[in-house]
C-alpha cells in the first residue's frame, strides 16, 4: 500500500512507521518536527511540513496518490490541553478536520487514528468498554472525540471510506531493538519521568494526587508497550482491507497499575532510590482508566507480546540510557 503517516516522527509514529515498514509499504511521512525526530525515521521518506501549511499538505496529497492515511500529528499533553484549550482544538481538531477534508478530495480508503482513552473522561468503574459513555473531563480527550465524530460522520456519507479509531490507553516503553524511544522534550508521561529520574536527568519526580477512590490513592492506569501498540495499527489496517467495518478500538491490556506501584516498579528494576515529591492532584486526571480491550483481539487477531510491566519499564529504562537523540 501507498501509506501517508503524519506524525510519524513522533514517539508513537515512529513505532508504526517501523511496523509498517517491515511490512513493505511505500510509506511517505509528514511531521513538523515540533516534538518529533529526523533520526526516527527508519523507512520511508521524510517530507518536514506542518499539517496548518494547506498549501503544501494538498500538494502532498495530491502527489501521493496514497490508499491510507494513519494519523498521528497533534498534542497530548492533559494538563496543557487544560491551559490551552483553544491550541488543542486547532491542532488536533481543526487540522484533524482538513486532514479529512483531503482524504475526501483525494479518495482515500483507510484511515487509522491515533485516538485516547481520554475520551471516556471518568468511567465509574474504570473499566472503558467502546460502548461505554464518552464524556471527556479535559480539552485533550474532547478534541480527540470530536475528531471520532467526524470520522465516524464521514465514513456514513462516503462509502469508500473506512477508518479505525485506536483509542490508546497508556503507551510506554521503546523498541526492543533500541533504535527509537520517547525523547519528547520535557515528558510529562510517568514511566519516561521516572526512568528520566532514575537515569539523573531530574532531579526527583512529582507524584500528582495520593486521594484518589483508588486502592492506594494514587490514579490507576493501563500501561501498555509501545510495540504492541504499533502492531495494533499493522492488524487495524489489515482488517479494514479485508473489508472490516470503520469503528473505535480500545488499545490497552485491560488491567492496571497505580502511580505508586509504577514507581516502586522503576525504582526495583533500576536500583535508583530517586525522590518522589507527593503533590496535589494534576487537572484533567481520572482516577482510574482500564481497557476492555477483547475487541480488538476478537476482530483483528491481535495479540500482544509484551503485557508485563517489567518489559514495559526495562525497554523506556534502557532507551533512557543510550538515547541516541
Ligand atoms: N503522574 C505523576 N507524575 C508524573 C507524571 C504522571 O504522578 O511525573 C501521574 C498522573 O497524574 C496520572 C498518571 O501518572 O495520574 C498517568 O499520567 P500520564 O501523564 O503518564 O498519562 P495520562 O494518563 O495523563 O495520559
């Protein structure tokens, strides 16, 4: 296949862009490099361009002749997304909307989206099911959401269309391979703060809330490894090939961990005592987000590899050490 990726410099981009390309795609990428790598790049060809420059993404498009799109481009930081409501909007709603508006002007048949678990905003029980309630609690999971909506919207009014909407729970971890990994400037993530800790490049890390209804009081999430995840979008486009059905897919194991059992898990597997400032709560967090993730298994085959919190925290630790960029 003829493959548009944007974001494909990014953290989780880059993973799928190896996938894909193991896989044998003709793969073009488009990423700003705002938070993105060149070196992450390990197949494909790199066009450095912003998804606001329509100008130039037309002409892309129009060259490309591309038969999916998988898009990644946009921010992801909750607690930024509560300070800056209206940049999460432009550029993962608004940029999300032309990014569409093309696939629709130039006949594009699959598309992947890079969608969040933020979307179900505070289940009751933690457990995110696909047909459970979407009411996002921060401007990062609404901006997404209404990105699903159009989606879904879209794939109604033009047949030819299909798409997967990957809702991510938490992505960690780095390729086993050591080639790429997180290096998002001033993460905010809790497994890359913590090995970032571990490894002396802060000095200690923040713990944000310790009252949560939780069984330690800290937030509950699912972790799950950046190469599962990759693999989830390699299966995602192959069961839309094969004539799936467009919908939402939940991307996690299915079970969680605390904040606090995270970082005693960081500090056993490293051997680093580092400090641990116990904070208030972070606005925009849930207490608990978990997956049901049987969905994606049941209809796409997919099977993940690495749904151990070990792996997950000695692949993000090892990348921290040796990070080439
Ligand atoms: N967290 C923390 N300290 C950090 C980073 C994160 O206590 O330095 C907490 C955060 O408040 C949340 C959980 O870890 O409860 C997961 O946050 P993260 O930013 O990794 O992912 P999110 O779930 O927000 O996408």
């Amino acid at each position: 296949m003829r493959i548009l990726i944007t974001g494909g410099a990014g953290y989780i981009g880059s993973h799928v862009l190896k996938a894909l390309g193991k896989q044998g795609h003709d793969i073009t990428i488009v990423d700003n490099l705002s938070t993105g790598f060149a070196k992450a790049i390990t197949y494909g060809n790199l066009i450095v361009a912003d998804l606001a420059d329509r100008v130039k993404i037309e002409s892309i498009f129009e060259a490309g002749k591309f038969d999916a799109v998988v898009h990644f481009a946009g921010s992801i930081v909750v607690p930024d997304s509560v300070t800056q409501p209206l940049f999460y909007y432009q550029n993962n709603t608004i940029n999300s909307h032309f990014v569409l508006s093309m696939c629709d002007k130039f006949k594009i048949k699959y598309f992947i989206f890079s969608s969040t678990a933020a979307v179900y905003g505070m289940p009751e029980s933690g457990v995110c099911h696909e047909d459970s309630e979407l009411l996002p609690i921060n401007p990062y999971g609404q901006s997404k959401l209404m990105t699903e909506h159009m989606l879904r919207d879209l794939a109604f009014a033009n047949k030819g269309f299909k798409y997967i909407a990957l809702r991510y729970f938490n992505v960690s971890g780095a390729d086993p391979e050591g080639q790429i990994g997180q290096s998002f400037p001033k993460a905010t993530h809790l497994i890359k703060a913590a090995c970032e800790a571990a490894t002396s490049k802060r000095t200690h890390m923040d713990l944000f809330g310790t009252d949560y209804p939780t069984k330690d009081g800290t937030c509950v999430r699912d972790y799950i490894h950046v190469s599962d995840l990759a693999d989830a979008h390699v299966k995602a486009l192959q069961f839309l090939e094969k004539g799936g059905e467009s919908q939402p897919l939940n991307c996690g194991y299915g079970h969680g961990f605390s904040v606090k059992e995270v970082i005693s898990r960081v500090k056993e597997i490293t051997g680093v005592n580092f400090k641990v400032n116990e904070l208030g709560r972070r606005a925009g967090d849930s207490a608990s987000l978990t997956a049901e993730s049987s969905r994606l298994s049941k209809l796409t085959g997919w099977k993940p590899k690495n749904d151990d919190l070990n792996i997950i925290i000695q692949s993000a630790y090892e990348w921290e050490k040796n990070r080439p960029y």
